[in-house]
C-alpha cells in the first residue's frame, strides 16, 4: 500500500477523475475525503468506498466560497485527524468563441479552477506546515493548458495559470517537505466530456459526438482516456516514491501531447 495511513482531500472526488481517485487512493490505504457540492454523488461514492473495504469521509465544499476553505481543512482534521495530501481535482468547462465570451463566463471558469484551487492549496499547505511533516499537492490541470485551441480560450487559460501554479507554490512550500505536482489529463470519458462535446458540436455545426469521435481519433494511445487511467498517476505523485519530484505536470493523455 502507497498511501498508507494518509489523510487525503479530494475535490471533486464524487464524479469522473476525482472519484477513480478517491477510489484508487483508498485501495493504498489513504482515507479520501470528498470535498464537492452534490451531497447525493459523494454520499454514494462514500457508500462504494466504504463497501469496497476503505476509509473515505464527505465534507460539503464549494470552492467558490473562497473564505469557508480554511473551515473545511480544519474540519477534515476534525474528522481524520490531519491532512496529508491535496488532490485539487474539482474543474468546470465552458467553451465557446471569443466573441462570445463575458465577464461572468471568465469568473465562471477562473473562480473554480483558479482562485478556488489556489485557495483551497493555501488552506491546506498552512495545515501541512503547522503538522510539520511535509505534504503532496497534486492540482489538476489539462492538455488544454499547454498550447492553444479554439473555443477553449478561457477554460485553457485557466489551465495554464495552474501549470504555472505548480511551478511557483512547489518553489514556496518545498521548504517545508511539501510537494507540488500537478497532472495534465487529455480527453477523458467523463460527465465533463458530455459538456465538452456538446459546446463543440453546437458551436462548430456538427452532429452530437461527432467531436468526441474526432478528438478519440486523435489520440496516439488509439482510445479514449477512462478516470481510472488518471489514478496510478495520482497516487504515485502522492507517495513517498515522488519525493525528488518537484514542480511537474505529469501529461496523462494517450500521447497528445509532449512536453
Ligand atoms: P466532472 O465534470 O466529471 O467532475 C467535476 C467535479 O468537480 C465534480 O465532482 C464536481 O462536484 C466538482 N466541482 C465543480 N465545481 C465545484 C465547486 N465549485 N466546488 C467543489 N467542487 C466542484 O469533471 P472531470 O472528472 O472530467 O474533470 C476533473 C478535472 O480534470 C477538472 O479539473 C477538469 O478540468 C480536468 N480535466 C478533465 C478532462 C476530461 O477530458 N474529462 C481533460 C483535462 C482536464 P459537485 O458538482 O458535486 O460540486
């Protein structure tokens, strides 16, 4: 087991990525907190964790409510008594053209994936620091945040802040034996890519899955990605194994992309 005994928060550990995560970091021993907003999805997935032999606890949690994230790790202390790694999963999507794009749909995309994941890491790396034990983060961010791609301007800036991210808090906190490493998935069966394919579709005056289709033919790997093809990634960037690893974003995508 590579996780044993760990206290792990997940955003957005109900759905998609998140939860193969939440699963996966449970079968390593890992207790796997959730923290999201649809109490039903993360009970349930607390429910399966549970049956399947592991620890997992729920926190309701949105991560748009920037000044509630300190209350949230401190209750997960409560709950498990430390916080050893953050997974800052939790994402939402957006696409459409440029001259479509308004102030609300920006902060839409940045309060999420931005400001919410960078708050939630202030939160939680204080934690870490006060426990004196170090610490893995691990912030997801998307092959979208490496080059650029019409239709996706605001949801691959925002990606690209947290590559960036990864680079300047692993810089800040090594110092204090915590880790930041980040994971770029590519196209990955989700309830997100139901979205995705539908912004495509209507905004390009294609048939529904037709820009699944073509984005799975893409793909070196000759499929499209599952969660769980995201969670060995996961776990390994949280474990002792990762300790020299600074910094990172790991691509997990099929061989989209290289960098
Ligand atoms: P899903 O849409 O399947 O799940 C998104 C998760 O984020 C849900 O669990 C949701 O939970 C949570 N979430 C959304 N907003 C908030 C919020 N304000 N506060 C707390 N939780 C929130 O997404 P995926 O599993 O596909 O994506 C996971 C991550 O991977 C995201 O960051 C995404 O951008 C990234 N990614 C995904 C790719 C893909 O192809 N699927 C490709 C590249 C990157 P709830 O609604 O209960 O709050």
């Amino acid at each position: 087991m590579k996780l044993k005994d760990k206290v792990a928060l997940i955003t957005g550990g109900n759905k998609g990525i998140g939860l193969a995560i939440a699963h996966r970091y449970a079968k390593e021993g890992a207790t796997s907190i959730i923290l999201a907003r649809d109490k039903a999805a993360s009970t349930k997935a607390v429910e399966e964790i549970r049956a399947a032999g592991g620890k997992a606890h729920f926190i309701p949690c949105d991560l748009t409510q920037f000044a509630s994230l300190p209350g949230v790790v401190e209750e997960a202390v409560k709950i498990a008594g430390s916080v050893d790694i953050l997974v800052n999963n939790a994402g939402v999507v957006d696409l459409r053209p440029l001259e479509l794009v308004t102030p609300d749909n920006w902060d839409f995309i940045f309060d999420t994936n931005v400001k919410g994941l960078f708050f939630m890491l202030q939160a939680a790396a204080a934690q870490m620091i006060k426990q004196g034990n170090g610490g893995k983060i691990v912030n997801i961010s998307s092959q979208a945040g490496r080059r650029g791609e019409g239709l996706v301007l605001v949801y691959g800036a925002a990606k690209a802040a947290v590559i960036h991210m990864n680079q300047t808090a692993a810089l800040e906190l090594i110092r204090h034996r915590i880790n930041v490493n980040g994971i770029a998935p590519g196209v990955i069966d989700t309830p997100m890519w139901d979205d995705v394919d539908a912004q495509f579709c209507k905004f390009k005056g294609l048939p529904p899955g037709s820009a699944r289709k073509a984005a799975e033919a893409g793909v070196p790997h000759g499929r499209f990605g599952v969660p769980e093809d995201l969670a060995g990634a996961a776990v390994f960037l949280a474990s002792d194994d990762a300790e020299y690893i600074v910094a990172q974003t790991l691509n997990v995508d099929g061989g989209n992309w290289m960098s």
